[in-house]
C-alpha cells in the first residue's frame, strides 16, 4: 500500500491492522461454522427487535474504529440470521455455503477484478469462461456454448429470455421495440414466477404467457401442443417453450426430450429452467426426463444452489454465443477493449446484463476443484437418498401424509385425522410457522391441489441420516402442542 501522507485515506488500514482484525475474524469464521449445529437454525424475532439490535441509528458523522467494528458486526450477524448452512436447514431452495467458497469471495474482493473487460480481468475472465464450460460438462450440454455468471436463476433465465426474443424476432426489436409483436411463451403451471418478471420486464407482458396444465407437476405434452396449433390459427408467433427441470415446488422435470421435439416442429426456442434440477442431468443415473437438456437453446442454473457456491451464483449457458452477442451487445467509443481474433479476448459486458462485474467465478470453480465431479456428483446424491429417507421416515410415523418425492423435496402435512379442508390447511399453514420459530429445523412449505403442505428440500452437504429422522418426531411434538389450544377453541 503507498505510504505516503499528502492526502486523506480514512478507509485504508496498516497491514498490520489489517492482519489483526482479518486474523481474529477468520477464527470466528472458523468457530462459527464449527459450532453452526448449536445454534438455532432460525428465531422468532420482529423487525423492530433487529432495527433495536443493530443499535446504530443515525448515518454516523466520523469513523470507527475498523477491529472494534468487525467485533460487533460478527456477532450481530452470528446472533440474528437464519442460518442455511445449518445442517438441519432445508427451507425453499437455499444451499449451505462451501468454506473454499467463503474464502473465495475473500480473494475475489482482494484483487477485486472487474469481469466487465478481458484487459481489466485477464485471469478472472479466462477461469469465467472455464468454468461455464466446466458446468455446461457436467450437465452434458455442448461446451463450446456460450454463458456467463450471473447473480442467480432469475438472470440466468432473463438471459436466455432476452436472447431468444431476440433470435425469434421478425422486427428488430433491439431498436424498434417490441411493437405490435405476438410473441407468446409456453411454460407449465409450475414454472417459477421469473417468467412473469422477464415478460413484464422485456416488452411482452404477462398475458404473453401461456400457462400449460401439468399432471403429477409436469408439463401436459397435448396441451401445449394443441396450444401452440391454436394460437398460430389466431396469428400469434409462438417463440420460446420453457421446460423446468426440477420444479420449484416439487422437484418434478418437464420431458425435455418431447419439449425440445416439439419446438423442433414449431420452430420455437428451447430454454431448460434448471436452476435447481440441472444438475441431477450429471448423475450416472440420471432421470429419463432430463435427458432433453442437452437439445436447450438456453439453460439457467445455479451454482449458489446445488453446487453450494455462497450466494449469488447463477449460470446462463446459450448455445451459440454468437446469440448472447446479438442479444446484448454494443461498442461504445469510450471502451478501448482491442480485439485479437487469433486469440480473441472476450468481454463479458457484452454478453449480458451488467457492466462491471464481480468475479462470482471464483467461488464456483474453487468449488469444483475441490470437490472434482465425482464429489459434487456424490453430494447431490447424498441429497436426494436423504430426501427420501425422511419420506421414509414420515411414512412410518403414521401422522404424516407424504405427497410428493422428487430429487431432493418432499412435501407432507400432518393430519390429524378429525380437521377438513381450509382447518387442515390452517393447521399446517401454522405449524409451518411454530417449527420455524422454534428453530430446531427450518422447513417451506408448497401448495398441490389446494393442500397447504410442508416442504423440506435437501441441498446441504451438513445434513446427515440422524437429521432427517429426527424430522417427523420434532413436527409431531410442535403439532401436538397446536393441536391441544387448537381444539380447545
Ligand atoms: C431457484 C429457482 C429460480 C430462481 O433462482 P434465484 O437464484 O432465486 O434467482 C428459478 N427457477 C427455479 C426452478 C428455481 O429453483
């Protein structure tokens, strides 16, 4: 660091300073993911007891002390958050974080790359190509595609949204807007709420969607198909069918094999939602649906989920890269990024939505290497066989109904026996909320059939056997407890 004196750098600190407090913090670091299995997985607290809590109220006028600052800002994180890294976390679709990854982001924000521009990130921007061809090999998708990271599912799908609107349109839409266009999008009723967010956002709007029945979850293959005939015969352009592989609610995957044979025919885009499912399309016995995933025009995935990269970790792969360039690209006179076509130099700016750019990369090809394949590929599998043994032991229970198995969600309530319909609802919709205060175990819940149901989806690495079947016995005892002042009104 410059030593000099001729002006003011109230953020710098000495290095050994910077030793000291980064000493000390890795060591609580160590301490709390040691002992992260004593803590609550999550707390009954209000906002105005976090407000109260962080005891700082007014933008402060001079600085602190930056040791004395780490020191109070640890423990408040330590002392009120939900913690997914918990071995008994399995709420929605949040991973625990790899350590390797922790201290990746550390480095990462060290040297501080900025993956906008090969010349302002040389190594970063070539180890962010490796490692999108590195996740598109693992999932048995073309590695000479196109991608990017970017900071979750939702982008990765806005990606693949935004270059197959534009491939598929006949007016130029880049500069022209979207006009008079009938562009229409085919998703099942199951697919996660990006797709209103991206049609809304990118000139379509909601009513471009058209939602396709699903049974047991997946998408209605004569549905959609009788769909897209009837809205051709009315003059609107089919142009993208989105499959999901590995539903938010359930787990289930859309036939991709079909799916893609049917925009084969119809001439649509093929984008694979597979944000959380992708990643099973690496296992030796991977699922017959999945297969499809390598015929996708676009796929979304997230590293930040079940290859456990500390968030925000998403990943768009596109086919042809040329398309991501077409979608997204321009030259400003004020960017100097030479070109070399012998060994081009890739900017990443162009390729998508942001400008400058963290170095997400990091975390997730860090991950890789430690693990190797066949540890990320152990681990999913170790998910899913944990999955199913807490359906397992649900079942043997006897108060528990087990509605669906898929990858690593199950989804149950507990029935009591004697409440109907919206009661039997209510109960779970309140249990649900005991067990999360209660931190013992941290569970979401899904809806199927207008059955409010609890939803433990398994993409942690910490949870072990002993885990999993202690769930149905810690639901159990919550729910008698609700059951006896539930009666008693
Ligand atoms: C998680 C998820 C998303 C959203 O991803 P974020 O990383 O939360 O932005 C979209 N689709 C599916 C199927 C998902 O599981």
């Amino acid at each position: 660091m410059s030593k000099g004196t001729s002006r003011q750098k109230h953020v710098e600190i000495t290095r050994e300073a910077f030793q000291q407090i980064g000493y000390q913090l890795v060591d609580d670091i160590a301490y709390f993911l040691d002992t992260i299995d004593h803590r609550p997985v999550a707390q009954a607290s209000t906002p105005s007891d976090i407000r109260d809590s962080i005891n700082v109220k007014k933008l402060p006028e001079t600085g602190t002390d930056p040791a004395e600052l780490m020191l109070t800002l640890s423990k408040l994180l330590y002392d009120h958050s939900t913690f997914n890294g918990h071995p008994r976390f399995w709420g929605y679709i949040t991973s625990s974080a790899t350590p390797i990854g922790i201290l990746s982001d550390l480095l990462a924000a060290s040297v501080n790359p900025n993956v906008g521009g090969w010349n302002l990130s040389p190594i970063a921007t070539e180890i962010e190509k490796q490692t999108v061809k590195w996740l598109a090999e693992l999932i048995d998708y073309p590695s000479d595609c196109g991608g990017l990271l970017v900071s979750g599912g939702n982008m990765a799908n806005f990606v693949g949204f935004v270059a197959a609107r534009q491939q598929q349109s006949s007016a130029n839409v880049r500069e022209e807007g979207m006009g008079t266009s009938k562009l229409r999008v085919y998703v099942s009723a199951e697919t996660h709420t990006w797709i209103q967010k991206a049609t809304d956002l990118f000139g379509l709007g909601t009513n471009s969607i058209r939602w396709i029945p699903t049974t047991n979850q997946v998408m209605n293959l004569d549905d959609l198909e009788s769909q897209i005939v009837h809205d051709q015969q009315q003059g609107d352009q089919p142009f993208m069918v989105v499959g999901t592989a590995g539903t938010v609610s359930t787990g289930a995957i859309d036939p991709l094999e079909e799916i893609a044979a049917l925009c084969k025919k119809y001439n649509c885009w093929f984008h694979v939602d597979g944000a959380y499912g992708a990643f099973v399309a690496a296992l030796p016995d991977a699922p017959d649906a999945i297969k499809g995933i390598s015929m996708a025009d676009s796929v979304a995935m997230d590293p930040h989920k079940w290859l456990y990269s500390p968030l925000e970790a998403g990943c768009a792969l596109v086919r042809d890269p040329q398309h991501l360039l077409d979608g997204f690209s321009y030259h400003p006179e004020y960017y100097h990024f030479g070109k070399d076509d012998e060994d081009p130099k890739i900017n990443f700016y162009e390729y998508g939505f942001q400008n400058s750019r963290g170095f997400r990369a990091l975390k997730v090809w860090m991950g890789l290497r430690h693990a190797g394949k066949n540890g990320a590929v152990g681990m999913i599998q170790d998910d899913i066989r944990l999955g199913s043994l807490m359906a397992d032991a649900l079942r043997a229970h006897g108060d528990f109904e087990v509605f669906t198995e898929d990858l690593s969600i199950t989804t149950f309530r507990f029935n009591p026996g004697n409440l109907g319909g919206e009661q039997l609802n209510d109960f779970n919709s309140k249990l649900l909320t005991i067990l999360q205060e209660e931190g013992k175990i941290f569970l979401s819940n899904a809806v199927i059939d207008g059955n409010f149901l609890l939803r433990s989806c398994i993409v942690n690495f910490r949870t072990e056997e002993e885990d999993v079947t202690a769930v149905p016995e810690i639901v159990a005892e919550a729910a008698r407890q609700l059951l006896a002042t539930w009666t008693a009104n």
